[in-house]
C-alpha cells in the first residue's frame, strides 16, 4: 500500500498562540507513520489564523477523517476541515 497526502486546515480557538508550538502539539499526538511534512499559517478573520498541514499518512486510512479525528485530541481547537487529499 502508498500513502496519501492531505492538506488540512486546523483552527485554534485563541487568537494570541504560538503556532509552533501548537503544530508541535498537533505532531505529537499522531503516531508514527503519520507524518506533517509542512505547514502554513493562514489568516481566517478577526486577527485569527489558521495552520494549513501538509499530513503523510497511510493510503488505508482513505480520506482524511481518521488524521482530522486525530488532530481534534489538542485541546484548544475550534475547528477542523480537510481541504485535499491524493496519493503521494
């Protein structure tokens, strides 16, 4: 089996956040053949900002509900949405 690559918007809900250390939070709870590649910080509204993730992740796993499912284990998140996804 490959594997998928998705991009995934992942949106805190405090407006003042250190996104490296937010993205740090996000890697880790993801186990180890899940892998974010890059990310992006993007601005939504308000002052507010988003990190846009490059995930790597196992072509089994289909779509991106299982990575979003597990992103959502951070605390201090507002709102999860896979944008794309495809074979790497």
């Amino acid at each position: 089996m490959g594997e998928f690559v998705a991009l995934i918007d992942v949106v805190p809900e405090d407006i003042d956040i250190d996104f490296e250390d937010f993205v740090l939070k996000l890697k880790n709870v993801l186990p180890d053949n899940v892998v974010i590649e890059h990310y992006e910080i993007k601005p939504v509204a308000f002052g507010l900002k988003k990190a846009r993730v490059r995930v790597r992740y196992p072509e089994e796993w289909g779509g991106t509900d299982r990575v979003e499912e597990l992103l959502g284990q951070v605390e201090g998140i507002q709102g999860i949405e896979g944008i794309a996804f495809s074979k790497a």
